[in-house]
C-alpha cells in the first residue's frame, strides 16, 4: 500500500472531490425483517446475497459539496502518491460527548487500500483530543464493503433509520467507544 497523508480539505480540493465516482458495487446488501405482536417488536438485520453485482448511488449528491463543506466541524482529505483519494466528514454533538462521521468517500481507483481505515483513524484520534468519548458511523445500508470495514475497526451496531436519506435508502449506524 502506497503512503496515505490526512489533512484537512482546503476550498481548491473541492473541485476535484465533486468528480470522485460516488457510486459503490456490491453483492450483498443488510435487510430489514421485522416481526410485532401485542407485547413484542423484533426487527432483525439479515446480509442477503444478491444473485449479480449491484452498482448504487451515493445517497447524497456530490454536487452538494461546493456549498456545505465549511459547514462540517471537521473535513478530512486523504492523498495517495499526490492525488486526491478520499474523505471524510464530521460533526459533533457536544451534550452526548458524540462525533458523527457522516461522509466517507474512498474514489475507485483508490478502494480496497485502507484509505478510509486511515481517514478513521485520523477522525478518531482528532475527536479523542477534542474529550469526545463516542464515535458514530453513518452508513448506507447497501454498503457492505463500509459495514465490514465498521466490524473489522470494532465499532458496534448501534441501530438503523429507514427513510433516512433523501432516496430512500436505510441507514446503519456504528458505534466506538473511544478508549
């Protein structure tokens, strides 16, 4: 694996994050099976095997970038070899000492190399110093390469929101506790 450098995004990376491919492939996808009775809700994720390679959306729309990225308390930009690889946005919620992560972009060529393991780890280390004690992971629920890569850096299930993005795709969130 090549050298990653983390630094925060500067307004001329801008330009160049909005022509990553956003879109992910994948061959499996979580499924939300629930059952209810008078005194009992179950609600069960299930990891289906989809019978070809499924090619998706990003739920936000990159275009958006241009006009939010000042918003987010902290923007990380990943380079890989001097070109730009991958991001990372988060916010704070102060009274529940919690950092939410809520865009982690890893452009194709760049996939599969521990770009976005490192962006977290650098999302990690920033929060901790800040006195935050949780970190949050918004996930797409069709992102399995994302949920594998929440399970192998040890961040927990922490529930799920159907309807939560504009497209209508669930969300899972993931959760550390940070030590």
């Amino acid at each position: 694996m090549a050298e990653v450098e983390i630094r925060p995004a500067v307004s001329s990376d801008i330009s160049t994050l909005e022509k990553f491919d956003h879109t992910i492939e994948t061959t499996h996808v979580w499924r939300v099976d629930g059952s209810t009775t008078k005194d009992r809700i179950a609600i069960e994720l299930n990891e289906v095997k989809l019978p070809r390679v499924l090619r998706l959306n990003y739920p936000r729309r990159a275009e958006l970038l241009r006009n939010t990225w000042t918003r987010h308390l902290l923007f990380l930009i990943a380079s890989c070899e001097g070109s730009l690889a991958g991001y990372l946005t988060l916010d704070e919620d102060n009274d529940k000492l919690l950092a939410v992560v809520h865009d982690l972009v890893v452009n194709t060529p760049f996939r599969r190399q521990g770009i976005a393991s490192a962006l977290v780890f650098s999302a990690r280390d920033w929060v901790k110093k800040r006195g935050m004690t949780r970190m949050l992971l918004e996930i797409p629920a069709k992102n399995h390469a994302m949920v594998e890569m929440a399970r192998k850096l040890r961040f927990s299930h922490a529930g799920q929101v159907d309807n939560f993005y504009q497209n209508g795709d669930m969300v899972l969130f993931y959760l550390s506790e940070l030590k």
